[in-house]
C-alpha cells in the first residue's frame, strides 16, 4: 500500500499480531502467577502493544511509563540516552516487566535496565515486540520476545516514522529496497 509517497509493504498482519500477544501473555501469566506484576512501558513506540498484553493478564498488574530521548538520527538510536519521563511508582522489591516496541543496537533497553536496577526491583524482565537480534550493538536479552526481524525499518501497530503510521493495525516494512521511493541507508 502507499501512503503519503511512502511505499508500507505489509510484514505481520493483525491476525499475526494478535496471536503472537495471546503466546506472549500465557507466557507471562505462568511465569508470574500469583504475584504482583509492575509492567513500565517506554514511550510512544510500546503504547498499543503495552495496551494489548496488560489486558490479557490475570495478576495484579501496575503500570507505569518512562520515556527516554536518545541523540541521533530518526532511524537509529545513539548510545547518548536521557530520560525525558522518568516512572512514578516505586518498584523497589517489585517484579518489573518493561515493555518494549523494538530492541534494535540494544543502547535503549540496556540503559533503562542499568537505571532501574539502581532503585532495587525484585526482578526485571523485558518483553518486546520485535527483536533485530543481528543489529545488537551491546548485550542485551529480551525474556519475552514477538517477533524476531533481521532487516528493514518497521512501522504501524504503536511504530512511527516521523509520528506517521502508528494508528496502522498491522505492521509494515517500510519502503523496501525495491520500491521506487526506496529508502535505503547502508545497512538496513
Ligand atoms: P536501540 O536503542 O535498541 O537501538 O533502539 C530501539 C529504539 O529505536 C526503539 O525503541 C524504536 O523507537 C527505534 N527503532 C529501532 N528500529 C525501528 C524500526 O524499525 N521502526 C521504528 N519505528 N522504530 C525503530
Ligand atoms: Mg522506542
């Protein structure tokens, strides 16, 4: 589909989407059963995604958000990161589960975790929605992970290029390499 001269190339459907959360929260549901859960969720990218999995839980959940900004380009995260929100309610001796929408270089997830550790959760976990695990600039693991993606620069279901697309039910790939408008940085 094209949309605004961007060519969107559909990569996980709705369906696909939803099935995956349905997976992904009975892990969760088993892992923490009978405990108290505070899921943070890192904005915007995770909005919809966060929404979708809190839902499907079935122990006593709260949530919070943080957001953080990192310098660089609108395609790539640096390894300079801030907060720009930081979370409201105390986690210390809490479960934490941290919502993600994309772990790419890995700079993002690891500087929240080393961050929040510092107020003394019970445990820390992470589950995103989509994995580059081939793009991992420093180490970093996922426990609960949607999909796993190599390539390509993904938007619609909470992810933006520039604010667009995020209202999009479905995922796409956005411009891939063989549309027209391609955009193509060297190694995406
Ligand atoms: P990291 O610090 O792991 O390199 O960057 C993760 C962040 O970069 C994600 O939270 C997301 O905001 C952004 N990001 C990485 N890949 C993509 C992508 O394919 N699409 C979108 N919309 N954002 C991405
Ligand atoms: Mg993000």
């Amino acid at each position: 589909m094209n949309m605004n001269g961007d060519e969107l190339r559909e990569v996980f459907s709705k369906t696909d989407i939803e099935e995956r959360i349905d997976g992904l929260s009975q892990e969760i549901n088993r892992d923490y059963m009978g405990r108290e859960l505070v899921v943070i969720g890192i904005l915007k990218g995770a909005f919809i995604f966060l929404a979708d999995i809190v839902r499907r839980l079935s122990m006593d959940v709260a949530v919070d958000f943080v957001r953080l900004s990192s310098y660089g380009s609108n395609m790539e995260s640096s390894g300079k990161i801030t907060f720009s929100k930081d979370i409201e309610i105390d986690i210390a001796s809490k479960d934490v589960l941290l919502i993600e929408d994309i772990i790419d270089t890995g700079y993002t997830i690891k500087y929240l975790m080393d961050v929040l550790r510092l107020k003394s959760p019970a445990s820390i976990k992470v589950c995103c929605l989509i994995d580059k695990v081939e793009r991992r600039k420093v180490e970093v693991q996922a426990h609960y992970v949607g999909f796993k993606v190599d390539r390509g620069f993904l938007v619609g279901y909470g992810l933006d290029y520039n604010e667009r697309y995020r209202h999009l039910p479905a995922i796409y790939h956005l411009n891939p390499p063989y549309s027209p408008s391609a955009y193509s940085p060297s190694d995406r």
